[in-house]
C-alpha cells in the first residue's frame, strides 16, 4: 500500500478518450486583397545558406515579423553565430527585437513590436 507521501506527489493515471479532444474546423485562408493590405505581416524563412540572410532582413526592414529557421544551415556554431550577429544588427538598426525559440528559431521583429520573454502558463491553485 503506497504511502501518505507517494499518494500526494504520484500524478494520478487518467485513461483518454475521444471525448477528451476537441475537433477543429479546418480554417479556410481569405487572400488579403490589394486595396486592403495589411499593415504587418508574419513571415516564415528557412535559411539554408548565409545568401538567405539579405531576404530576411528585407522583409524585417519593412516591417515584417519574421519566424527564421536556422537548423538547415547545419551545427556549425561559428556559422549560426555570424548568422545571429548579422540578425541582430538588423534588430538594433530598426530598434526591433529579437529572440531564440530553441536552437534553430529565431523571431524577428520590426520597430514597435517586441517579444515579451516571460511564458503565458495557468495558474494552477
């Protein structure tokens, strides 16, 4: 019999069920029209190579929020640092922010927007 001590600290087993999930309706995407653009967009880049860096910063300069992946780019650490470096020189030109996801995300902001670094997590009484 398992004492007072593991009883208050072992998580309890709960078996799942389908009623468990809730299903989401797939989202139908509306192209943004021409008349009404909108006035920041988030943008998702995949560097493969240091050539990629100058469309980052591109879409960065002009306002955009930009998710990168640096991963395709390899372990090499010099490399990522220079990639880094050169990221955060953009950031610091516009007086945007950046921020690490991981090892291989980075997210980039434009001038007004920065990344709050603390995590939304409940509360749990």
């Amino acid at each position: 019999m398992p004492n007072f001590i593991e009883k208050l600290f072992k998580p309890e087993k709960r078996e799942t069920s389908d009623e468990d999930f809730v299903e989401i309706e797939t989202y139908e995407y509306k192209e943004v029209s021409e008349e009404k653009p909108a006035s920041m967009y988030v943008k998702v880049a995949e560097l493969v190579s240091l050539n990629d860096i100058n469309e980052v910063k591109k879409h960065v300069y002009e306002g955009n929020i930009v998710i990168v992946n640096i991963g395709p780019m390899g372990t090499d650490r010099l490399v990522r640092e220079r990639v880094i470096k050169e990221l955060k020189k953009v950031v610091d030109d516009i007086e945007g922010d950046i921020v690490g996801l991981g090892e291989t995300q980075l997210i980039l902001t434009p001038s007004g927007v920065k990344v709050d670094r603390n995590k939304i997590t409940s509360v749990r009484a």
